[in-house]
C-alpha cells in the first residue's frame, strides 16, 4: 500500500490506500469544523478569507488564514523532505516517517482536549495550524507513494477529473471504457472515504470532542501494521516459492 513504487504499484495498492486515508482526512475536517470552525483539508477558502480580511483591512485576521495556507504548504514541504532523504537509505520505509509526525500531532491535539484548557482564540488558532499541517504532510505523502493518482485530503479536483472521466466514457471506445472504469472507481472510493469520515468524525464529535481524533490515529497505525504485515507475507511467499525451484 505505502512501500510499493513505479511499476511494483498496482491499482490494488492505491484503492486500499484512498480508502483508509481519505476517511481520515473526511474525520480530521469535520472535526476542524466543529471544533475551530476551521476547515483543515484545504486552502482554497482560506485564500478567499485572506483576500476579504485583508481588503476589509482586518490584518490580523488576515495574517491568520495566511498561516493557515503557510501551515499546509510547510506540511507538504516537510513530506517531501523527510521522504527525500529517508529514501536515500531505504526507499521501502521512507514513509514511515511524515505517517508517524501526523499521528503524533493528531494523537497530542486529542490528548490536549483532556487537559482542560478550554477552547480560547490561540489554542483554536494552534489546533487549525496542527490540524493543516498535518493534512499537508499526508496530501504530500499519498501524491507522491500513488505517482499523483491518489490526493485524499480536498474534494475540488478529484470532481473535476470526476467529470472529465465521465464525459470520456460516453465517447470513448471499449478498450479504453474500461480504464475509465476503473479511474471512476477509485475516484469514487476516494469521495466515498471522505464523506463516510466527514459524518463519523461528526458524530463522534458529539460525544467525544477532540479525543474523536483517536480515530484516525487508529486507523493510521493500522495501515503501517498493515502495510508491514503484507509485505513480510509476500517477502516470504516468494522466498518459499524461490526455494521450491532449486
């Protein structure tokens, strides 16, 4: 799902991979929302925001959404930094890394919750930062391990390729309706994760306010289990089937 690249990539490995964490980018911006009344997925509206604030000349509200769009660029950055570097060692493994940075931020905004801080301006302020960087890091880790066929954190131009695939399957011959199947699939299941972690991210936000954010911590973790799992039982298949040609 993470480790394989280039021509060892199959479909497979990019459904199973839209499928997890889209539904946890759909869980971190509903819980934004009712949280901070952030989005944390995107900056387009944040762009629009800064635009209005900074014409209506409230600076300081400006200067906020600009580190927010800041705070998702420097998530990206540093997502493909650290796989940059970390590939040079261990290309296998080098996603490792900007995974476990946003599980550590997402785990240390749920524990927050239970420090009784209440919600106050800056630390609204801090967990929209948190929260964008860490959907930064994944935007940048899911582009770059899917080749730029998988983007799981905003909705707006998976609709548009959507549509483009649409109309090509109206006009398009029979080879190629079946690649086009195939993209609108995994489009599908990209919007579909989304929306299912958007409504349960909200529900459970009802009853469990920031600690709702264990979740897709969980579900994380779960993938680099995953992910470790199959690839040691595909390690040994073919270490079982090389010693049975000898």
């Amino acid at each position: 799902m993470f480790r394989h690249t280039g021509k060892g990539r199959t479909y497979r490995h990019n459904l199973k991979l839209a499928s997890l964490l889209s539904c946890v980018a759909g869980m971190v911006n509903s819980i934004g929302v009712f949280s901070v009344h952030t989005l944390t997925t995107n900056v387009t509206g944040h762009f629009a925001y800064f635009s209005e604030q900074f014409f209506l000349e409230n600076y300081a509200s400006a200067f906020t959404f600009l580190l927010y769009i800041l705070s998702f660029l420097l998530g990206a950055f540093v997502s493909g930094l650290v796989m940059e570097l970390a590939s040079r060692r261990n290309a296998h493994t080098s996603y490792i890394i900007p995974v476990s940075i946003e599980i550590a931020i997402l785990f240390t905004v749920g524990v927050s919750s239970l420090l009784d801080i209440g919600i106050g301006p800056v630390y609204s302020k801090l967990i929209s930062i948190l929260l964008l960087f860490a959907m930064g890091l994944q935007n940048a880790l899911v582009t770059r391990v899917s080749m730029s066929v998988v983007r799981t954190t905003h909705l707006t131009g998976l609709f548009t390729d959507l549509g483009i695939d649409l109309s090509q399957l109206l006009t398009n011959g029979k080879p190629q309706k079946a690649i086009l199947l195939r993209s609108i699939f995994l489009k599908l299941m990209i919007i579909s994760g989304f929306f299912l972690g958007g409504i349960t991210g909200g529900w459970l936000y009802r009853y469990l306010f920031l600690q709702t954010l264990f979740f897709p911590v969980l579900i994380l973790m779960f993938a680099l289990w995953y992910d470790k799992v199959m690839f040691r039982y595909y390690h040994l298949k073919r270490k079982y089937r090389m010693k049975n040609r000898i």
